[in-house]
C-alpha cells in the first residue's frame, strides 16, 4: 500500500497534525451530511504510484469550517479516463463565517489499476491540468 500521497508530499500539512506552513494545504477528509452540498473547482491534481496502486491528491481553495466542509469526493471512469470532484457543503446553521480562504488537500485512493496509462481530470468546472499516471 503507498504511502499517505498528502503526508508524505512536501508541500502538504505538517507532521503531526501541526498548522501548516503558510502556503501549504491543510488535509481534509470526507464529513458526509453537510448541509448545501455543492462542487468545488480543483486546482492541482498529483498522483502516487506505488505497484499498481494509485492514491491521487486534490487540492482546491476554500473556506474555513464549519462554513465550508469537505462532504464528499466523486470518481467517475470511462474507459482510462478518472474524472474526480470535491464536493462541500456547510456544517452548522446561523454560524457566522469569516472571510479567509484557506488551501485544502484530501486523498483519492482509485486502487489497484490495471497495467496502461490513465489519464485523470478535474470534474465541475477544475482548473487543475488533466494528469497521466502509468501503472506498470
């Protein structure tokens, strides 16, 4: 099994579970149930081969919770083509929330892959540059 693509990546959070340093992503993980879900643009896509096992990392900008919650990632394949969303949503009702935006990533674990050349896309509207990843 690889390792975590966002702890091991040195542009992720801090060991530990420590602050980040400015500039790097804190990791998020799927809270299913938030109110108002809706999907979020991806900006970067990276992807870790370990084998056959491919776990990606997606990374977006956001807002800070309980605003703005990570509910929920969506893959869809066709063929060698993975199309990824992030999807959040809001976690509590009448919170005032506070203007910042924050850079989140999360891990996509797809598994273990067929032998070939994939190619993974941000879904619903993502900035971040279609990717190819081989697995040997």
């Amino acid at each position: 099994m690889p390792d975590d693509p966002v702890a091991a990546d040195p542009q992720s959070p801090a060991p530990g579970g420590g602050d980040p340093a400015p500039g790097q992503p804190t990791l998020v993980l799927p809270k299913p149930g938030q109110k108002n879900v809706h999907p979020v643009g991806i900006e970067q896509i990276e992807a870790r081969v370990a084998g056959r096992h491919v776990v990606l990392n997606a990374r977006w900008w956001s807002g800070v919770e309980p605003c703005s919650v990570l509910d929920s990632v969506a893959v869809k394949q066709d063929g060698r083509t993975f199309t990824i969303s992030v999807r959040e949503g809001s976690g509590a009702d009448g919170v005032a929330c506070i203007d910042i935006a924050m850079l989140k990533a999360t891990p996509i674990d797809l598994g273990d892959l067929d032998p070939g050349t994939y190619t993974i896309v941000a879904g619903d509207g993502g900035q971040a540059p279609p990717i190819t990843v081989t697995v040997g």
